[in-house]
C-alpha cells in the first residue's frame, strides 16, 4: 500500500467496515499537519500487515464520521475487527506503541 485511498460518504465506511474483516480508518482534518506528518509513517507500519485494510477520511467532508465514531479530534486511527473497534489512537500517536498494539491483534488473528 503506498497511499490510503480515500472513503467521501458515511455509506462508503461502512460497506467497507462490513466487506474486511481486518478494517482500518485514518480519519483526518483539512489543514491538520499532525494528520499529514503521522501519514507517511502510518502507511510505513501498515505495509508490514497485508491483510489488513486502510482507507482514509477526510472529516471535514464526511461530517458524520464524529457522530459515528466520536471522533472529537484528528487524526484518529482505528481498527477495527468484525466492525467491532480493537484500537483507537488520537491526536498524539506514538507509532511504537501503535505497531506493538496491532502486531499483537495481527498474530491472534492471522496465525
């Protein structure tokens, strides 16, 4: 995966959570620098984890997105498993902890 392709609609996320088992969300704000500098390295993280799903939201298009998730901030990463949350991160990432918390879910799931 090089780049999150990106979700517009409410309907999108979810038919998308509902079609992968192991779903993840990037959920970001317009003009929002810690969602543009985390990116990069989140997708660095994900590569390691094929068989897991990412797309991206912009939450200033998808306004519900807050509502559905109660997403109060950006970015917010979630997995989700069987539509069910497994991880939540906000605002300050720290990636080593994030890809510790995923590798454990990943080896449950898949081995």
């Amino acid at each position: 995966m090089n780049n999150f392709q990106e979700l517009s609609s409410i309907e999108e996320i979810e038919h998308f959570i509902q079609d992968n088992l192991l779903a993840f969300l990037y959920i970001t704000q317009p003009n929002c620098s810690v969602c543009h500098g985390l990116e990069p390295q989140i997708t660095s993280i994900l590569n390691k984890y094929p068989q897991i799903q990412a797309r991206k939201i912009n939450a200033g298009t998808v306004t519900e997105i807050a509502g559905r998730f109660s997403v109060f901030t950006a970015p917010v990463l979630l997995l989700l498993i069987d539509g069910k949350e497994y991880i939540r991160e906000a605002r300050i990432v720290q990636t080593d902890l994030f890809e510790e918390k995923l590798s454990r879910i990943y080896k449950n799931m898949v081995d």
